[in-house]
C-alpha cells in the first residue's frame, strides 16, 4: 500500500510527492535513530525480568531457612526491589516505543500540512489542478495507516531481537558430542582390570585460572572401594565432573575399561556409571518412577530388594500407595532421600558407583545398613566415596587423599594415620575414635 500510494502520488504531481518523500526520510531517519534506544530497553527489561524469576525461586526454595532466620520481610523487600526495577525498565522501554510511534504518526501530520501548503500554492500558480490536489492529499492520508503499522511492527520487533539475543547465547554454548571424537582403534580390547583409569589429568574452570586438579594420576580396580578424602577445594567433585563427563580435561586423558573416553559418546560412558549428589534430588513423580529413572525395566521384586537393602522398604510398604506414592505429596526427610537416590544408583549395579557423601544427612543404623551396602557393591563392581564424614571411608580398600587440585597420598586408613599429617589432622579434627589395635600400630 505504501509503494502503490508513492507511485500514484508521483503520477499526480512530482513536486508534491519530492515533499513527501523528503518528510518520509525524515521520519524514517529519526525512527532509525531511536532504534538502538528501544533494543536496550528491551534487553535491560528482560534481564530484570530475568532477576525478579531468579530473586523470587531462591527466595521459595530457602523458605525454611527465609523463616527460620526471622527474614521475611528483609526477602520480601529483596523481590519487591527486584520488581521495582523490573517494572522502571519495562516503563522504559513502553516511552521509547510511545515516543517512535509519536514521532511517525506526528512526521506523516507535518507533511501532509506542508503538501497542503504547498499545493495551494501551486494551485494559484496554476500548474495543477485543485482535483489533483485532492487527490493527492487523499492518497497522503493513506500513507498514515501503513506507516504507523510498520512503525508499530519495528519497534515490536525489537523485543523479539532482544529475546533472540539470549537465546543466541544458549546457542553459543558448546554441546555435548553425540559422536566420539576418535574412533577406537580396532586393535583395543577392553580392560577388565580396571574399571577407571585417570592418566595425568589436569582442568582449570576458566583460561588464566589455577588447575582445580592438576596431572591426577589414578587407577580405579574393576572391583573394590576406593575412598576420595581431603579439605574442601581439594578437587574432589571436579574429579567425578571429569568422570562423569559433565567437563572435558585441558590435559590427559581418562579410560573406562581401558577405553578411552575420547572413543566413547557421553550416553556409552553413563550407562556403565551410577551417581548418588550430594544433595540428593528426587525426580517429580513417584516412588517407583524414581528408582527406575536409570532403568525402566526394573521388577518390582528387584525394587524391593534395593529399598530391602538401603533400610527403607518398611517406610514404603507403610505407605498406602506403595511403591506408587507420589515423592511430592509424601514428605520425606533429608537421609529418606539419600537412601532413595542411593536405590536409584545400584538397583542394576552399574560398572563404576560414584558416591559423592552418601551419608550426609543419615542416622547411626542407616549409616551402618548404607555401609554394608557399599561393601556389598564393592565385592561385585566399582565404588568411589566422596566423604567429610571419615568415618564412612575407613573400611574402603583404599583411600585417595587430596589438597590443591593434586593427590598427596594413597593407602589404606591405619597406613595414612601413620604416615599422612593432612589426613591424620583430618581424623584428629572429626574425633573419630580408632580401635586399640590401630592406635598401638
């Protein structure tokens, strides 16, 4: 519409329409110029926006903690603040498409008043005619509709480019590859000597950065306990990131059966590998659906027998659903969800069980069944222990201990007792009492 009206306005009289279209650059160059205002604005209001999601599912998620510390209102105030400048961006940016939408509809006004002008005086000048006038003015009014809709459609754009933007930076993260990087060599045969082998590896979280763990060195036996112990920031969960495969070393390089990982794809590496967080997340659903997240043909006589073995299958018989309950409206406690996560990891033992302080939020007798269960798995497969609590790691086959990203040294625990001052001040610091037999050793 807005090239057919120009084109019929130059048929009419090319004057008037060289007016116009110096009015439409105009316009155009003034809409161009507030542009980059607009996107910014746009931007800024979805990062607030952003914020106030952010303040507010921290705030819900700490509710206990929120009420406990007495700080509800110093939380509220922190969301409404978060609103408040949410909403001063968003007026913001609402006045930078007011004032573009402003400037096209009040630019289309000022040059139909000056074609108005200017074509009354040429019509007393006699070179067109007052017909031709009208015409033209009518087909400047039309100009208005498609300007304006335009106008409104760039300045509208603008917060899709800004939204585009973030999603553009999800975009630029690197994704895991669904492919391995090296094929694997058609002469190598599985190792099933040992389930992990760790060949002078080192990662740092950032270039520039000190190594988080630095030329680590190990090998984890097909079956056993091992025992990862050291201060906080000694490497130890990057270690399982590495394992895991979530991070990928600046140098060295990891094995699984012998294979290397860089043969292997992410998905070939998990499957033989089962993981116990810290925090213990459980999975929206149910019971059952929980402890068959990793595998879902387990049998319910299978179920049993892992709920048997971490002390909870009491708890769900006592449930009036069963193994059917939904996790979300059955409150449980902190250790109940350890032990459901633990049932989640060996209900198929995988190749490597990697425990990262599996009994964090435990009583006594719940330690010692998760104890017995670790020994139990270890006679069968892998077992790796992230633990503070040394008490957990002191009957592990071997015990890894660690400081600054480096392994400082490994045996058994009456050995490093002996012979580690790091790990004996760490025992020394828990309390933990040693049986005669080790203390005259």
């Amino acid at each position: 519409m807005l090239i057919g009206s120009l084109v019929l306005m130059g048929i009419l009289d090319l004057v008037l329409l060289a007016t116009t279209v110096v009015a439409v650059i105009i316009v155009v160059a003034l809409f161009m110029l507030l542009m980059p205002g607009i996107a910014r604005a746009e931007e800024n209001s979805q990062a607030a926006m952003g914020r106030l999601g952010a303040t507010l599912e921290s705030s819900l998620q700490a509710i206990r903690t929120v009420k406990a510390s007495v700080a509800e209102d110093r939380q509220i105030e922190k969301v409404v603040g978060e609103a408040r400048d949410a909403q001063l961006h968003r007026v913001k940016a609402i006045r930078y498409q007011a004032f573009a939408w402003t400037i096209a509809f009040s630019g289309i006004q000022m040059a139909i008043v000056a074609i108005m002008a200017l074509g009354a005086w040429r019509v007393s000048q006699n070179a067109m005619e007052v017909s031709s006038l009208i015409a033209f003015l009518l087909y400047a009014f039309g100009l208005m509709f498609p300007i304006m809709e335009i106008s409104q459609g760039i300045t509208s754009l603008q917060s899709g480019f800004a939204a585009a933007s973030r999603i553009r930076e999800l975009e630029t993260m690197k994704m895991e590859a669904e492919t391995p990087v090296l094929a694997m060599p058609l002469h190598m045969e599985p190792d099933q000597s040992h389930a992990l082998t760790l060949d002078n590896v080192t990662y740092a979280y950032s270039e520039g950065t000190q190594a988080a763990v630095q030329n680590i060195s190990l090998t984890i036996p097909s079956h056993g306990h091992v025992a990862l112990v050291g201060p906080s920031g000694a490497g130890k969960t990057t270690l399982f990131s590495l394992i895991l495969r979530f991070m990928e070393p600046d140098d060295g390089a990891l094995y699984l059966n012998g294979v290397p990982f860089s043969a292997m794809t992410h998905q070939e590496i998990r499957r033989q590998l089962g993981y116990v967080e810290q925090e213990t997340p459980v999975v929206p659903g149910t019971i059952r659906e929980n402890l068959t997240f990793t595998h879902t043909d387990v049998t319910d006589e299978e179920l049993w027998d892992v709920l048997r073995e971490v002390r909870l299958d009491d708890k769900v018989r006592s449930l009036e659903h069963g193994l059917d309950t939904s996790l979300l409206d059955t409150p449980l406690s902190g250790g109940q969800r350890q032990r459901i996560a633990l049932a989640r990891a060996i209900v198929r033992m995988p190749k490597v069980l990697l425990l990262d302080e599996a009994t964090a939020q435990v009583d006594g007798i719940t330690e010692a069944a998760i104890q017995a269960c670790i020994r139990n798995r270890a006679q069968r497969g892998a077992v790796v222990t992230i633990a503070h609590r040394l008490s957990t790691v002191i009957e592990a086959d071997r015990i890894v201990v660690m400081d600054g990203g480096r392994i400082r040294a490994t045996g058994a625990h009456e050995e490093l007792l002996t012979n580690d001052t790091l790990y004996r001040e760490l025992v020394e610091a828990l309390r933990i009492a040693q049986p005669p037999d080790s203390e005259a050793a």
